[in-house]
C-alpha cells in the first residue's frame, strides 16, 4: 500500500503514521523528521532548513521532492510506504503523481486527519519530543511514565523549537493556505479517507485502520 497523511500541524499525523506502519507492516517517511535529523547532524541539508522550519515556513518544493524521489526509489519503499508531511503543496502533489507514474505506481489513499485550528495549539503547547531519539509524547495525553523522561532511551524531553506558539499560529496559516487545498485536489480521485482526529489516539488508529482496510 501506497500512502500520505494529511492534517494540520499537530493533528496527529506522526503518532497516527508509526502506528500503521506497524499494522501494516510497510516504512514509513517522514519529511519533517528527515529534516530534523538532518539539522541535529550539521549536514548541509540541515543548515539550509534550518531557519525555514523554525519560522515555521515550508522548505522548497525542489528540495522535499528531490528528498522524497530519492527516499521511495530504496528497497524497503518496493511493497509500499506512509508519507508523514509530504506532499504538502500542490506543485508537490504533482511531483508525487509523476513519481509514481514513472515506477507503475498509484496512490491507494490519502489519509486526512481533521482536528479544528483550536484543539491544534493545545496539542502543540503539550508535545515534548526525545531529541536522543525522536519519540514523540504529550504532557497530558501521551505522558511518559517517569515526568521529562523518554520512555524508550531515557534521555530528557525537549519541546520542538517550531511548537513555540508565534511558530504554531504561523504553521497553521501556512497549512490553510499550501497544504488544505490538497484534500480537494485527492477528492477528485477519491482518496480521501478523513478521520476525526480529536478522538483519543487508539480510536483515530482503530478508525484508520478500518477505513484503509
Ligand atoms: P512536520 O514534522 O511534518 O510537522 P507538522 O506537519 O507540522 O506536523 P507535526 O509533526 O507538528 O504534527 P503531527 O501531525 O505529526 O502530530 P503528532 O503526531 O506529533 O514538519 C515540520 C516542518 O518541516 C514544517 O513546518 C516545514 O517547515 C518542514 N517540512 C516538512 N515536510 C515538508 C514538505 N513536504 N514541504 C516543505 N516543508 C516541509 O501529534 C502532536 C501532539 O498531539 C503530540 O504530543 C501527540 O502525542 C498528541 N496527539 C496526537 N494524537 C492525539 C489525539 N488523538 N489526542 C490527543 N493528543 C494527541
């Protein structure tokens, strides 16, 4: 199975892709955490994207698509894959569409998590991500067991410097404008399989699953 996730920043893409993934059994690619690990190396990719993300601003369409071409082209991409963050504008859709054309390939679904603008800045304000190795928590709905702890490596949790509140209101206009216009542009094609992103984690996923299966 071929897929991406849309959503508005924080509605739960991220959490909603690892869980498929691993029902699924295919990889997962994240745009947002290549980049972000690419930042925590230093590497030239990384000191490009650097600003961009903290302003909250979206990295050239060139440049994700390139990354992307590059990613879906490895081994473990043959049987499938979930695209977290990608595409998220409509010269990137494109992109994807030729991309797939080129390899045979079609896209089965786009994955539309909706949670309203509201319920977003609360989210964002409670996440805390390891930066040892990317787990992703929340203070109330996704605690770790030990308080600021990662329960996976046990290093300490950070908050993303792209959640800062001036960062997230600038994050979701970006979304409304760039990436919203997507969910009309996979309609045309049906698609779209849109949950209600504001239940509790298990229920989104079980949703999920069900709609994609
Ligand atoms: P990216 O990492 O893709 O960020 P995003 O789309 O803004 O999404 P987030 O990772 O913030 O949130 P999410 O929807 O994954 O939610 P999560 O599961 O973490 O991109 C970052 C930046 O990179 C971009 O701003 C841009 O600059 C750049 N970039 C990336 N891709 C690009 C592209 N294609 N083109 C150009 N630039 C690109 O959940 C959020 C929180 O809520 C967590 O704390 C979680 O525990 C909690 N939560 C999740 N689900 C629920 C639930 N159902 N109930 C309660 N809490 C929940």
């Amino acid at each position: 199975m071929r897929m991406i996730m849309l959503g508005a920043p924080g509605a739960g893409k991220g959490t909603q892709t690892e869980r498929l993934a691993k029902h699924f059994g295919i990889p997962t690619i994240s745009t947002g955490e290549i980049f972000r690990s690419n930042i925590k190396q230093g590497t030239e990719l990384g000191v490009k994207v650097k600003a961009i993300i903290e302003r909250g601003e979206l990295v050239p369409d060139s440049l994700t698509c390139a990354l992307v071409e590059d990613r879906i082209s490895q081994p473990d991409c043959e049987k499938g894959y979930i695209l977290d963050g990608f595409p998220r504008t409509i010269p990137q859709a494109v992109a994807l569409d030729e991309m797939l054309a080129k390899r045979g390939h079609k896209l089965d679904y786009a994955a539309n998590v909706d949670v309203p603008d509201e319920v977003i800045v609360e989210r964002m304000a409670g996440r805390r991500i390891c930066p040892s190795c990317g787990d992703s928590y929340h203070l109330i709905y996704h605690p770790p067991v030990k308080d600021g702890i990662c329960d996976r490596c046990g290093a300490a949790l950070a908050q993303r410097p792209d959640d800062a509140p001036e960062t997230v209101l600038n994050r979701l206009s970006v979304y409304h404008r760039e990436t919203q216009p997507l969910i009309d542009y996979y309609e045309k094609s049906g698609r779209v399989v849109t949950v209600d992103g504001t239940q509790p984690i298990d229920a989104v996923t079980a949703n999920l699953v069900i709609a994609l299966t």
